[in-house]
C-alpha cells in the first residue's frame, strides 16, 4: 500500500457519518442562535428608557426577555414564572 492510499484511506473512514452531521450542524446552529441573541441585546440596550417602556420592557428585563426568545420549547431552564402576562 502506498502513503497516498493510506492516508486516503484513513481520511475516509474519518468522515463524519450521519450522527457527525447532526452533530455539527445542531453546534452551527447553537452558534447563530447565540449570535442572534446577542444582537437583540445589543439592540434593545441601544432604545432609550421610553422606547423600552413602550414595548414594556425595563431595561434589567433586556437580558431575560432575549433569553426567552430563543428558548427551545419545552426547555424549563428558559420557562418564565409562571406568568403569562405581560414581560413587565
């Protein structure tokens, strides 16, 4: 057997099978998500005090109210309080 076809050989056994993908797709996934969050932060830190009372968030809320946009349904560790009002 020579070098090339060793290494080819062990580089296509490597190949991440239908698992590896899933697995790389759901941590590109969790990376956009959590790029995404932070833009919502930054984006509502950016509104005034009026603007955020407007939409009915105090700005200490901002991070919470981010995080529960992009909790996964059903994922108790992002579930609010319980209530279902309003974020204020």
């Amino acid at each position: 057997m020579h070098i090339h076809s060793k290494n080819l050989n062990s580089a296509v056994a490597s190949r991440p099978g239908r698992s590896g993908l899933v697995a790389l797709s759901s941590f590109f996934a969790q990376g956009f998500r959590r790029w995404q969050k932070r833009r919502v932060i930054e984006t509502l830190q950016q509104l005034s005090d009026r603007q955020l009372e407007d939409i009915g968030i105090a700005r200490n809320e901002i991070p919470r109210v981010a995080e529960g946009l992009f909790a996964r349904a059903g994922d108790s560790r992002h579930a609010s309080s319980g209530s279902s009002g309003p974020v204020r």
